[in-house]
C-alpha cells in the first residue's frame, strides 16, 4: 500500500490555521484520517493465509503504517481446487464448545487484529480475509488511496481539529462547528460508498466490496 506524506497535503489548512507548528498539523490530519478509517470501514487489505490443525484462534498482524479494527468477510477452501465457501460472522458466545474438529463455519473477531474459528480447524485450509484497517496513531503518512475520494474529508476533519484548540491565534469555535458538520457529511458519504460495495449508484447491498491492496500472507495461529 503506498503512502503519501501527511506534509504534503498541509499548505491549505496551515494556511488557514497561521502559526500552528507543523507537528500539530500533522497530527491533527493523521487523527482525522484515522477517525473516517474507523467510522467508514472504507480502507481494506485483502489477507491470505491457511489454518492449521486443532488451532482455532489467529492474529492477523499489522505494519508500520495501519492496525486492523474489523474483519469485513472471510471464506474458507479445503483444497486447491475446492470452491471458496463464505464464513458466517457469529457471536463468540453462540459458539458451540462441544463441536468436534471440522471445517470451520463460523468466525469472530477479537479487538484488536485477532479472530477465531468455529468449530476448530481438524485440518488445513486456506483462508481469505478482508480486513478493515486504519492509519495507526503517531503516523506521518496515508495510504495514497484515501486521497482519491477523501482528501476534501481529511482538511476538515484536521481542521475542525486545530479550530478548535483553545487560547491560540487560530482558534476559532464557530468555525471549528462548521467543520465537523462537513467532515460528518464526507464521514456519512463513505459510509455509502462501503454500503454499495464501492460501486456509484448501485443499490445497497450485503456483499464485501473488492480489496483496495494487494493480498498478503500475515495470520498467524495463536
């Protein structure tokens, strides 16, 4: 996933908000981007990996840049040339202690990064996941992709941030007010976007949309 330098999408909002230090404003956008990741589930990454025999929980692993906060679909396979059969999400306290080791059905994710399977895999499978992810705090970079569609929900998440900072030469309340109403109505925008699978005027539908990354092997068996 490429990053893009937080620096170079400051001119605007440092030229709006004078006098900020430059490590405010980047933290400032960082926060914003992490907060539309979160509330949107609009920033995926296509997971691959297998299970292993009599293991049913996993850690999904992270990276410099993100943290995985949800599990948006997962499908499992029993063989090379099995079809890919879709994962129930489910409640981990609906699963069934009993079940003897088989083909897994069902899966719940654990805060933070983590899922588990029911019932424990009696065998090796290959699994392919979609994870939710967002920008880790204390980054300096986005991933670029967040700037094709977002960059106008980042300045104002960043600034309805830095506005509203009390007792400095930019703070300004009722500005800071409008900000957020327009970051929230770009929050609201990405919502649909994920509603409909990314797709302009489609209809609502259940179904994951496609990854926006590469897949990568990173679960491993805890």
């Amino acid at each position: 996933m490429a990053q893009v330098l937080i620096t170079q999408q400051l001119p605007e909002i440092a030229a709006i908000v004078r006098e900020c230090p430059t490590s405010i404003l980047i933290n400032a956008y960082a926060s914003a981007a992490r907060e539309f990741c979160n509330r949107t589930r609009w920033l995926r990454l296509a997971i691959t990996g297998v299970t292993v025999a009599a293991t049913p929980q996993y850690n999904l692993g992270n990276d410099t840049h993100h943290e995985i906060c949800g599990i948006r679909g997962m499908s499992i396979r029993e063989s090379a040339t099995a079809e890919w059969d879709p994962l129930t999400e489910r409640a981990g306290t609906l699963f069934d202690p009993n079940l003897d080791q088989d083909v897994p059905e069902f899966y719940q994710y654990l805060p933070h990064g983590k899922f588990r399977l029911s019932p424990t895999p009696i065998a090796v499978y290959d699994l392919n996941i979609t994870a939710v992810l967002q920008p880790k705090k204390g980054v300096v970079s986005i991933d670029d992709s967040l700037l094709v569609d977002w960059d106008e929900a980042l300045r104002h998440g960043a600034l309805y941030r830095l506005l509203r900072i009390q007792n400095q030469p930019w703070t300004d309340g009722p500005e800071s007010n409008n900000q957020r109403t327009l970051f929230e109505e770009q929050v609201n925008k990405g919502k649909s976007a994920v509603a409909v699978g990314y797709n302009a005027g489609a209809a609502t539908t259940n179904r994951p949309g496609l990854p926006n990354a590469l897949p990568r092997s990173r679960i491993l068996p805890i």
